[in-house]
C-alpha cells in the first residue's frame, strides 16, 4: 500500500470517527460493549491456553485449567461472557452454557453473547476477504 494509499485510508477512517461522535453515539451502551467483548475474549483465551496446557505437566496448574464444569460456577454475566467465546471457538460445551443461561431465566444474555460472537465471526470474515 502506497503511502497516497494510506493518507486517504487515514483520512477516511478519521471522517467516520469525527461522523460517529458527531450523531451522538451513547458512551454509556459503548462501553458496556466494550466490557462485554473485553470479559469473551479474556474467557475465549481461558479456553484455548487450555488445550495448550493439556500435558504441560507441573506448569499446568489445574485450578486455571477450563472444565465444563466450570460453566455452573459462573455468574450470570461470566457465563455469558464464556458462551460467547465459546460460539465462536464452535465449541461443544456451547449449548450446556446456553442451557445454564435459559435455566437461569437470562435471555437477554443469551441474545448479547450470540450477537457478540456472530458481529466478532463477522470481523474476522472480513479481515480473511482483505488479506485474501
């Protein structure tokens, strides 16, 4: 990429930022996304230094390593941070965290985490199509 090429990408990318504050964006709503893709991505890293522990010997301390049954020890919010990450990594253990969400009556978490995972799916499909 030219260096003509990036100025203008800058420039574009700083008009929609200055059109996006402009229209009012709530702060408040921003930063609970911001919080909620903060607490997937820290559990979706939980999950996968799992497998990486797995016959690490003494190193793997196993408190840190991830259990299903972890899942049942989670507060409402935590479990839906762990579902989302769990829907994106298409991992088994998804629909017993899903399971746990709709027994505790937390719908709206099930929605939050599902349309987390499929907006961070989504991201990723396009940074696969760019570096195509």
């Amino acid at each position: 990429m030219g260096s003509a090429a990036r100025e203008k990408r800058l420039r574009l990318l700083e008009e929609r930022r200055k059109a996006r504050r402009a229209s009012g964006r709530d702060t408040t709503q921003a930063a609970q996304v911001r919080a909620f893709l903060r607490g997937a991505l820290a559990a979706m890293a939980h999950i996968r230094r799992a497998g990486a522990r797995d016959g690490g010997g003494a190193a793997a301390a196993p408190r840190l390593r991830y259990s299903v049954h972890h899942l049942f020890d989670l507060g409402d919010e935590a479990l839906a941070h762990y579902y989302a990450a769990l829907l994106m990594l298409r991992h088994v253990d998804a629909a017993t965290a899903r399971e746990v969400l709709e027994v505790r009556d937390r719908f709206d978490l099930v929605s939050k985490a599902e349309a987390v995972s499929e907006k961070m799916r989504e991201v990723l499909r396009r940074g696969d199509a760019r570096a195509s």
